[in-house]
C-alpha cells in the first residue's frame, strides 16, 4: 500500500464546545473541496485555537500500524479465527474480519491499526458521556478506523465503517498519547467515536502507558466483545461505558448487525470486575422506543448490574442509513426515564437535550442537585468524600478528591 | 458504534451545503433532482455462452494465447449473433467510450482473471474503437500480485486498484447496503466489463460475477454475513454499478471448486473455458451448478450441506433486485 502519511494539525476541542462545533482537519480538507463553502469554511477554521498534536513521521507504507493481532487461533490452509468479538470472524489468507481493521497475512494474524489515529480531539467527559466519573474535566480523546458492528445509525460512519488506509491518519505511539493527555491537563484517555474493541491491542498498550503517567483511561464502546479480552480489558481501564443499542436480539439484528446477548454478559463481566461502567440507549423512533424494551432493560439492568449503574437515553439524530425518521421527541425520553425510575434505577438521565433537567444528577436520597449541568457543562459539584454533601447519601463513581 | 461525535454536524452540513451548491452552479436544481435512473427489463430468456477448448493450455500452467482470443471470439459471437467478433463488441460498446475491465486478483496468481484474457479483451476494444481502457481492481498490490503491471496515468490501457483514486464521498445505498463505490467506476469509466473467476468461496458458497462487485466498494468486510445474502445482490443494484457494467465474461480456464477465496491449487481443476453473458444472474446459477457438479464428482457435500448455499443469486433475481433470470428454463446455455 502507498499511503503517504503526512504532517497534521488536529484540533484541540475547547471543553466547553459544542459537538456541533467540533471538526478536525480531515473534515476541513473534505469541505474545503467544495468551492462555494471553502471560504466560509478557512474562516470558520480560523477562528479556533489549532494545536499541534501529533508530528507524523512521513511514512512509505503502514508498517509501522501493524502487530501481530492478539485473540486468534490459526487454522489448516492459512486460516485464522478470530476470538477478539462474538462475531468469530473465520478468515482467509489476504481477507480481514468484519471489523476491516485486523487482517490474515499467510495464516497469521494482524491488526492494521496500532498507533493509527484518525481523529483526537479534548473533550469534556461529559460528551461521552460519562457522567459519574471525574466531572468536569477533559478527556484525550482517540479513534481508529473500523467497528464490528454496523449500526444503521451510526453517527461516524465515515471513519467507524472504512478501512483504515481509506482514511488520513497519524502515527500516535502509546507512550506519544500519555504524554500528550498529560500535557494537555487531560486526566483520562478516552477511546472514542469508532470502536475500540477493534484497536484493542492498541488500547491495551496506551492504558498501561497513560497508568505509568498517572493518566487513567476510559472506553467507550458497543461492547460486542468476547469474554476473555473483556477480563483482560477491565484490568487495565478505569471505565467503560456502554452503547446498549437496544433491548431486543431483533434490533440487534436488523438495524445493529450484532447481538444482543454477548453485550449484556459482557455488562454483567464488567460489573464484576468493579470497572466504572455507565450506559447509553439511544432511543431511535418506531425501532427501540417501546415501552416494554424501556421496562425490559430497566429490570434488566437492575437486576443484573444494581440501581447505582446510570444509565443515559439519549436523543436520536437522522444519520448514515436511518434518515428517514425524525428525531427522538423528547417526552419519549421523558417516558423512558419515567419508567427506568420507576423500576428503581438511581441515577437515569436524559442526553443529547441540552438544558433538560435530566441532565442533572440527584441524590437518591435526599433528591437535591448533586452535579449541576447543562449540556457538557458541569456547575457546582456537591459531593464530598463520594457522599452528597446535604445527606451523606454515597454517590457511586470515580469523583475528584 | 458509540454516541460520542467528533464533529459530525458542521461536516454532514458542509457536505450537504457543498452537494447543493455544486448542484445548483453545475445543472440547477433540475439537474440534481434529476438523477433518477431506469434500468433495463429483464428480457425473457437470458442468454449465456460457454466456451471451451480442451487444447487451451500449452503448459499446465500457461495459456495459448492465440487459443485464448479463438475461444473469446466465439463466445462473443455466439452472445450476440454475429459473423464477426468486432461486431459483436461493437454491440457492447461505443467509440469514444473509457470502459472498464474489472478483474479479479484478490488470489493471487494463481486463480485470478488472467492477463492473457485481459490482453485479449483489449485487443478486441481496441479494435472496436476503444482508445481508453482501465483495468481495476480492490488494490495495486492485488493486480500485481496476479502480474498486472500498474500503469496509473497516460492514454490508452491503464491498470491501477481501488486505492489509487480512492471511492466516492457520498454514500450509495440499496437494500441493506450502504456503500462508497471506487471513483474508477463512477468517474472514470463509462462502462464496465466484469471479469470474475469462477471460485467456491468459504463464506458466500461461490464467488464468480455477482459477488466480484465487491471490489467496487469500499466496506465488502460488512457484507460476509448471512452467506453474503442479500448484500451480494443489494452492492449490484447501487445505481452506478447497475448502470455501467455491461458484460461478464467470466476466466473459468481455472475454476476452483472449495477452499476459495484463497488459491488452493489442489481444489482447482483446468476447465479450459470462458462463461459470458449479459445477465449475471444467468452467469452465477451456471457457474455455481458447474462448481457443485465438480464437487460431487470428486465425492464432496454439496454447498447445501456445508451450509453455504449462495442463496444471494436467487435473491438478485427476486422482484426487488430483477438482476437476471436465475430460473433454468430461462437460461439458454449455448455450448461452442
């Protein structure tokens, strides 16, 4: 392959912005193509604060994104199988998995996407969201090309379900993005927008990079991932949160392409092994938006994983292949929460409206205000020693002491 | 696929603005409402030609080629009725037309469309009028590993993969496929003839003229599930492939009848022949009834029994995609 990778400016997202607002230069390039908007563009472009983040080495050919992958067995004939997701790709010589990103070269397995970023922004934690976990600091947000799933909705297609040299990336070592979370007063890592459960091994190798810093990490995923890299993963992040797509094996099959089984045991692994872990449904009208997938997950979840997991729905925007349907009204997601507090879940917000008062954390207890929001931004935080500070009621999370 | 967005708003508004606004400077609005495409009916009876020659290999390894371009003729003129092979490719294309000839090397030399057919086909374009010639597949190194040689610019016959010119900005998109399509496709060619091989293959059960359009795109990775069914035949019906390519000719000199994709020479037997036709739904039921015929001689199960029927030809004829006659009755098989 001849891709030739170049020096690139990416953009540190001031925390307080919008997602609306944020764009890298992989986006500029691609609108400023476009004649009639390139001016409005570079303007727009420069108004912003433009920081260097990575110095790419001019490189030939991706040699230097390629190891050897971890979880497969080869098979006669130069065959692999995959073990990384419950998918179990069986793979030929010169083929890839589903995932696109992790492919057989003679009967031995690779990943193509080690230290292979193709967008990092500063984000507010909050826009992961992650909402019990340090608020109001930033997170050093990455993403490789490739996901082994393919969501009808997905909002990244354009990097989550491409090859990786279908993209512009950078070379970003782990010991590179330690450094740079570091610099940048980021306390956690964030492995974001696409899917990292397939940039595993490059997740794996930057966590225990960012934890000789002192810098933690956070995953953000679908969590279609096989039990064993799942235990292995949860000794070496500091949270995870989860994309429950639906509540329904028929969702997951026509509109996920997935399962939905194999992510609710690995919810139930990850809350046994004490990882921070929070949940996202995004509610998508006519196709997860019943009130017994909302009751059915709510009980699910309590169950399964306790009332102190939070969970988040959050609004559907038309996107990719669903741009049919409308966005979701929020008195669905006002249903939805009704019905998940119901059941008797603590900590149920309302994600993607800015200003809702589902935003908000409360106490279970004494129900006050114990972490102010609206939209990424995060106001008073109330809680001392893990406990809200008017009843002594302990938050569950990982809070700044 | 996570919630988080890296910007997805101010992007899908640029592109979205960008799409309008060339729209509107290159052919109005009317020009870009437009673009609605009609296809051709199925016709009736589809016709499709095999020919064979028992004495096309001077090695075991190699092809005669003059053999080659005699067994390339009569198949085109058995096609289309015609005294001549060049009216028969005049049949095909239109002087002044930059076509397209997509091969299949994603196994290497040893079963891919052999560039001793390719020379041929070129030969026969040429002589038809054509000056511009792209020969394309997924990736450089896929068409040098089958020994094309790249040639990325100049007039006359060029050869260069997918990654060369990359894929469309905007999605195509059918079925249950969303896809960008190779730029070679939609912006290079003006038509395309399809070369495939014909091949068992461990996932979809066969790969041979359907299922080779996977090159075009730029995710084939999503569509391997469900035995490639319905994705096989949703990626022929995105509109510029539906609209440019015209024939398949398929290189069955060497056909492999298990352990595809991959070449694995000891599944592969020498059966000397081309299959062409304009339907390649015709094309792939024959093909695929060849591959299981060959497979009970030697005492294999059937594709049935392993699981891996390629139920996506039947589904490429079905009333939502019309993509070829896969009924026999409706295929009239012409022997040369």
């Amino acid at each position: 392959m001849a891709t030739k990778y170049d020096l690139r400016l990416l953009e540190a997202e001031p925390p307080a912005e919008s997602a609306g607002l944020a764009w890298d230069r992989r986006s500029f390039l691609k609108a400023a193509s476009l004649p009639c908007l390139a001016a409005c563009a570079a303007a727009a472009m420069g108004g912003r604060n433009a920081v260097p983040l990575f110095a790419a080495p001019l490189a030939e050919d991706d040699s230097q994104f390629v190891k050897e992958a971890r979880f497969y067995d080869k098979q006669p004939y130069r065959k692999i199988k995959c073990k990384l997701c419950p998918r179990g790709c069986a793979i030929d010589d010169r083929e890839r998995g589903y995932c696109g990103v992790r492919e057989n070269r003679g009967g031995t397995y690779y990943t193509l996407v080690h230290s292979r970023v193709v967008t990092a922004h500063i984000d507010p934690i909050e826009k992961k969201p992650l909402f019990h976990f340090l608020p109001g600091t930033v997170a050093f947000s990455i993403a490789a090309a490739g996901c082994n799933v393919n969501c009808k909705m997905c909002q990244n297609w354009d990097i989550s379900q491409v090859r990786p040299e279908q993209v512009r990336s950078n070379y970003a070592p782990p010991e590179r993005v330690a450094v740079l979370a570091q610099q940048n007063n980021c306390p956690t890592v964030a492995y974001t927008y696409s899917e990292p459960v397939v940039f595993y091994e490059y997740v794996a190798d930057t966590a225990e990079a960012a934890h000789r810093l002192g810098v933690k990490s956070v995953v953000i995923t679908g969590g279609y991932i096989q039990q064993e890299p799942l235990e292995k993963l949860c000794r070496q992040v500091d949270a995870i949160k989860v994309d429950l797509k639906g509540y329904s094996e028929k969702f997951y099959k026509e509109v996920v392409n997935g399962e939905l089984k194999p992510v609710l045991d690995g919810l139930v692994t990850i809350r046994k092994h004490g990882v921070w872990n929070e949940i996202v449904y995004l509610v998508i009208p006519t196709l997860n938006d019943s009130e017994s997938e909302f009751e059915g997950l709510a009980k699910w979840v309590k169950s399964e994983l306790g009332p102190d997991v939070p969970v988040h729905f959050t609004r559907f925007h038309p996107e990719y292949l669903l741009k049919n349907l409308p966005p979701t009204p929020v008195e669905t997601l006002e249903r939805a929460k009704a019905i998940a507090d119901a059941e008797g879940l603590h900590y149920v917000y309302i994600g993607n409206v800015p200003g809702h008062p589902a935003e908000n954390t409360y106490c279970p207890k004494c129900r006050k205000i114990v972490v102010e929001r609206t939209g990424y931004t995060v106001g008073t935080v109330h809680i001392h020693n893990n406990k809200c500070q008017y009843c002594q009621q302990p938050i569950p999370g990982v809070w700044r002491s | 696929m996570p919630t988080d967005t890296y910007g997805q708003t101010r992007r899908t508004f640029l592109r979205r603005g960008g799409a309008v606004c060339s729209a509107l400077l290159t052919g109005g609005v009317q020009g870009w409402l437009g673009s609605q495409v009609t296809f051709a009916a199925v016709p009736p009876q589809s016709r499709l030609v095999i020919s064979r020659d028992p004495n096309l290999r001077s090695t075991p390894t190699s092809l005669d080629s003059s053999r080659l371009v005699n067994c390339l003729d009569r198949a085109m003129q058995a096609l289309h009725d015609c005294d001549s092979p060049l009216e028969a490719w005049r049949k095909v294309v239109r002087p002044g037309e930059v076509v397209g000839l997509k091969v299949n090397c994603l196994a290497g030399r040893g079963n891919c469309t052999r560039p001793e057919l390719v020379n041929a086909v070129c030969e026969r374009l040429q002589q038809a009028g054509i000056k511009d010639i792209v020969i394309w597949d997924r990736l450089n190194s896929d068409l040098e590993s089958a020994h094309f040689k790249i040639v990325e610019r100049g007039s006359g016959i060029r050869c260069f993969g997918n990654d060369v010119l990359g894929f469309d900005e905007d999605l195509a998109v059918f079925g249950n496929v969303g896809s960008l399509v190779a730029k070679t496709l939609t912006q290079v060619c003006d038509a395309v003839i399809n070369l495939p091989v014909l091949k068992d293959h461990g996932i979809a059960g066969v790969t041979i003229a359907l299922k080779s359009m996977f090159g075009a795109i730029h995710n084939p990775n999503k569509y391997h599930v469900n035995v490639c069914d319905p994705y096989v035949a949703d990626v022929n019906m995105l509109p510029p492939i539906r609209r440019k390519v015209r024939l398949h000719i398929c290189d069955a000199t060497t056909a492999q009848y298990e352990g595809g994709p991959s070449f694995m020479p000891h599944w592969t037997w020498p059966y000397n022949g081309l299959l062409v036709s304009r339907d390649p739904v015709a094309l792939d039921y024959t093909g695929w009834q060849i591959i299981e015929k060959k497979r009970a001689e030697v005492g294999m199960k059937s594709l049935l029994e392993m699981k891996r029927e390629p139920t996506y030809i039947s589904t490429a004829a079905d009333a939502q995609h019309k993509l070829g006659n896969y009924d026999p009755d409706f295929i009239k098989v012409v022997e040369v």
